[in-house]
C-alpha cells in the first residue's frame, strides 16, 4: 500500500478490518503530511446528499461514503479514537437558478425517503452570525456535515496499527512486476529496501503517475490548488449556532470551537502556490462577506495540492492488472470518498480469492 493520506489510511484500514495483512509506504509516517498536501489541506466536507445527481458512480459511492463515515465512527470511538463530527450542511442559492434547482433537488430527495428541505430568504436571515447578503434561499441537508481530517487519519493510522499495521516511513522509488508466484507479484522499491506482496494499492495522489508509468499504465492527473483560511471572529460571533457548515458559491464556511471559523477552498489550476487576488476574492466572499467576517483576523493560512484526473471521471478507483489497483485522483472529495475507496479495494482483493 503506497499513500497515507486519508484515502491510503482508508484502504489501510478497511483491509486491516477485514482481516487482511496491511504494509503502508509513505515517508509522511516519519515527517508527517507535508504543508501543501491534499489531505491536510481539506476541510472534510461531506456532500452526499447534496449531489446534484441521483444516479450513477459518484451519487452510489457518496452515499455509500457517508453510511460508512458514520459506522466507522461509531466504531473507531467505541475503541478510544473520537472523529469530530458536526452534522448539517446549508447550500446557499445566489440566483434564482439555483434557487429552482434546489427546489428540484429537494424534491427528488423526499421522494427518495432523504430529509432535505429549503429554508426561505427570511429564515436565512434569522441566523446569527449573518450569512452573506444576497442569498436566494438555502438548501439544508441535515445527514451530510464535517469531519475534521487530521484526527479523522490519526484514528484511523493508530487503530490500523493495533491491528498489526506495518509502517514504512520511505520514499518509493519505483515499483517492480515481480518474478515468482502471485505471493511476489508486486516489488516495492524503497530508499530503505524492498517489498514484496501479491496486491498492491497506489494511493499516493500527485505522485501516482511517475510511479505507474514505467509499468505502462498511463493516468495523468494535475495539480489544483487550494486556499483556506482560518479565522478568529469578533467577540459575541459564534458560527457554532448555525445548523451546520455552510456553502456559498463554491466556498465552505466550517464553524470551528472558540469562536473560530475554517474558509475555504480556491479552486486555482496548475499553480504550485496560491496567488493573493484568490485569497483575497475569498475572504471577501466575491463581495458578499458580512461585516463579522470582513472584521475576522486571520489565525492560519494554509493550502494544498489537489489530484484531478486529466481524461477520466474523479475519482481513480481501478484494477490496472492483476494486484495492482489505483486508488487516486479524488480531486476535492477525498475526505468523502475515502471510506467507499477502501471498501472498493477490498471487494477486489477479495474477489479474487472467491
């Protein structure tokens, strides 16, 4: 298994869960998660039922994703590891537009059994602190919500290694077919050794193309970055009293504990470092920042890299050829889709065997 972001860590674990003999490559185990990483950069947003769609890949493996990120807290916590988790996402309409598409979404949910509702501009405005100005209305899904990553990849890392997981804090240099029977199918090269095993995970976002194309699978996937602040509201400004986290426009406002506020993300492709009129354009909500947020000081500043496939669907959820998956690509949803990724790679493990 090559990758401990939070999508390796899922497929660590899911197959540690199932009784399977897990080895994890990833110098982050030794240095931890580098500044810029995706992983860290998230601010885990889970947006199932919220999806415009209700069918095909990504409506299955959304819902599938929030049934599992619910079991698997109940799980991790019974055994010492708590995931924070606040329920409730709010959707805010700009226009008119989406005000009706809301209106649609709502009702294919409720036809679906799923308890969405629209909230009216005035409802909107009873919340305090102030959403931004201008809203049309607002789409409220009380199943989806936040988790916090970094614990949420701690948890799931520290559980995984009470159930035997073996660590490895090395760079991968390459990956070899092996020369012997399926037990050796796969040669991990590392700047501390090699490892042999008869399936292999590649999860390692960015960095999984160089390590697949040598071995002719060709799965291009480009940087988008992401900026996120964190700030620091004025006294008496307490986001916690909103219904859950809110979306505007693309940008997530995630209430945190002390007064504090997560903002994020920008969307700015190919750049290794964000630009200022993006951070800027996202403090200012495009010119729709209510003064409380407009009078926040910033405590944090950071961002991350995300994978998006370049000719393909996110995420990359493939079997290559036989024991060699790729779990890679998840763009802006990989704190979502992480536990549906390692239960997909477990089905084809196991498949296998069957």
């Amino acid at each position: 298994m090559i990758g401990a972001g939070v999508v390796g860590l899922s497929v660590a674990w899911q197959l540690l869960e199932r009784g399977h003999r897990v080895s994890l490559v990833d110098p982050a185990l030794r240095e931890g998660q580098p500044p810029g990483a995706g992983s860290t950069a998230a601010l885990g947003l889970l947006m199932a039922q919220v999806f415009r769609r209700s069918s095909g890949r990504g409506w299955r493996l959304r819902q599938q994703s929030l049934a599992l990120w619910q079991r698997w807290r109940t799980q991790l916590e019974q055994r010492g590891h708590h995931l924070p988790f606040r329920p409730g996402l709010l959707q805010l309409a700009t226009t008119g537009d989406e005000r009706m598409a809301q209106q649609r979404l709502v009702e294919q949910r409720q036809a679906q059994g799923l308890p969405l509702r629209l909230l009216e501009p005035e409802e909107l405005a009873a919340l305090q602190p102030a959403l931004p100005a201008g809203a049309a209305g607002g789409l409220f899904s009380p199943a989806d919500g936040q988790i916090d990553p970094l614990p949420a990849m701690q948890a799931l890392l520290s559980d995984g290694q009470r159930q035997g997981l073996q660590t490895h804090p090395n760079a991968v240099l390459r990956i070899e077919r092996g020369p012997g029977p399926a037990a050796t199918r796969w040669c991990v090269h590392t700047e501390a050794g090699s490892l042999v095993s008869p399936w292999l995970v590649v999860a390692a976002g960015l960095g999984s193309p160089a390590l697949l194309e040598p071995l002719g699978h060709q799965r291009p996937q480009s940087p988008v970055l992401g900026q996120a602040l964190e700030l620091q509201l004025p006294p008496g400004c307490d986001a916690s009293a909103w219904p859950g986290s809110v979306s505007w426009d693309g940008v997530n406002l995630v209430p945190r504990p002390e007064g504090r506020l997560w903002l994020g993300a920008t969307v700015e492709p190919g750049l290794s470092s964000g630009t200022a009129t993006a951070l800027t354009a996202l403090r200012e909500l495009g010119g729709h920042a209510p003064a409380w947020l407009r009078e926040a000081t910033v405590v944090r500043h950071w961002q991350g890299l995300r994978a998006r496939p370049d000719d393909r669907p996110a995420p990359l959820l493939e079997q290559l050829e036989p024991g060699l998956l790729l779990s890679s690509g998840h763009y802006r949803n990989g704190v979502l889709l992480a536990p549906a990724s390692g239960a997909w790679a477990a089905e084809q493990v196991e498949q296998e065997g069957s």
